[in-house]
C-alpha cells in the first residue's frame, strides 16, 4: 500500500478462485489496467484450464506435475490491450469518437450558420447600397436629359 516514502502504487495484484474451489489465478499489473477486464481474463483463463486439463484435476495426483496450457500465451497477448480485449470497452470507445465527430460537425454548422448570417447582412448592405446608387443615378441621369 502507497504510505509516505511510497506514494503511488506500482503494481496491483489481482486474485480469483474459481468457483468450483479447486484453482486461484493471480495476475499483477499496472495500477491504470481495469480490473473489470483483469477478473475477465482470471476467470476465463481457469474455465479453459480446467475445461482443459479436467481429468488430471479429477485425479489423485500426489506429486507435482507440468501441465502445458498454450491458451496462456495468447491471451496475454491479446489483453495486451485492454480496450481491443473488451466489448465493452470498445462501445465506449466508438461510442466518444461517434461523439466527438458529432459536436465537431456542430461546431461546424453553428459556425457556418454565423458565416452565412454574416453573408446575408452584406448581401443586404450590398442590396441597400445597390438600391441607393441606382437611384441616384437615375436622378443624375434625368437631370442631364433635361
């Protein structure tokens, strides 16, 4: 635990027993890594072992022995990442991206309906001054013919 010398964790180590009692998995990782997606993989990782290696689990075993589990290796690699190893984790992700695009896109419009209320107001201006100038000139063109 972080005290006064030590004030931020390293590491975290996470534990399961199964549910059947026979096995507990532990797995140590960076304080930042979900432990939602830790517990996943835990329990996971014992459902295959045990799926696996049923019958030596079964049996009377008396020494110890090395039982291969090629499964280990490629879950590591997989929740590597946490978000890419989660569902959930990737909904959310898509989920604030979809919701960045969306206030970009916004963000835009509002600023294109400030851009056209700008252009409307100069067409305006341009239209009054356009108005005003025919009307001069044809006041200064009437008075020549005269």
């Amino acid at each position: 635990m972080p005290d006064d010398e030590h004030n931020a964790l390293e590491y975290c180590c996470h534990g399961v027993r199964h549910r059947k009692g026979q096995l507990v998995a532990t797995m140590v990782s960076t304080p930042d890594y979900p432990p939602l997606i830790v517990y996943q993989l835990l329990n996971q990782l014992l459902d295959q072992f045990i799926q696996k290696h049923e019958s030596v689990l079964e049996a009377q075993v008396t020494s110890d022995q090395a039982l291969e589990f090629s499964a280990l290796s490629q879950y590591i690699s997989k929740y590597q990442d946490p978000a890419a190893a989660d569902q959930i984790t990737q909904i959310k992700q898509g989920i604030n991206d979809t919701t960045e695009v969306v206030m970009k896109t916004i963000d835009q419009v509002l600023e294109r309906g400030q851009t056209l209320e700008s252009l409307m107001e100069k067409s305006d201006d341009l239209s009054g001054a356009s108005l005003q100038f025919y009307r001069t000139s044809k006041k200064t063109r009437c008075c020549t013919i005269l």
